[in-house]
C-alpha cells in the first residue's frame, strides 16, 4: 500500500529527463537507483538524509540530494527524511 501511495507522487524518468532546470545535471540523475523504491536504495536515502539532517544551516537538503546522487540511494526518500 505505502509503495504505490509513493509511486503516484514520484516523477517519472521522462519528467526527470525533459525538465529543463534539471537538464544541466545531465547523466546524473538518470540512475534508476535514485528513483525507485527498492530496499537498498530507500535505505540508503534514509541513512543519508538522517545524516544530511544534522548538518547546521539551511544547506539539510542540498547536502542530502548531493549525498543521495553521488551514493546512487534514492534521492526522493533522503530529502524528505531530512
């Protein structure tokens, strides 16, 4: 039940793809790891921004977004839990 709540409000690839803010990050953020829901990478994107979430500033989400591309963990999940 939550995996498909979360589906309906996840973007799709296309989306990713054609937006045109997002096309200057290129191959980056068209890892299938940083958009879907698997055990692996919604770990990891907890993890991350469980971490990211301690860092002082307004800089929380920036961190965890870097954070989840560079680690390839769902980026998505790390930016809400921060």
């Amino acid at each position: 039940m939550p995996r498909k709540l979360f589906r309906k409000y996840l973007p799709s690839h296309q989306s990713i793809r054609e937006n045109r803010y997002l096309r200057f990050c290129g191959a980056a953020l068209q890892h299938h790891n940083l958009w879907h829901l698997h055990r692996r990478s919604v770990a990891g994107g907890v993890a991350i921004g469980l971490f990211c979430g301690l860092v002082p500033g307004p800089l929380q989400m920036l961190s965890a977004a870097l954070c989840a591309i560079v680690f390839r963990v769902n980026l998505p999940v790390a930016a809400i839990v921060t």
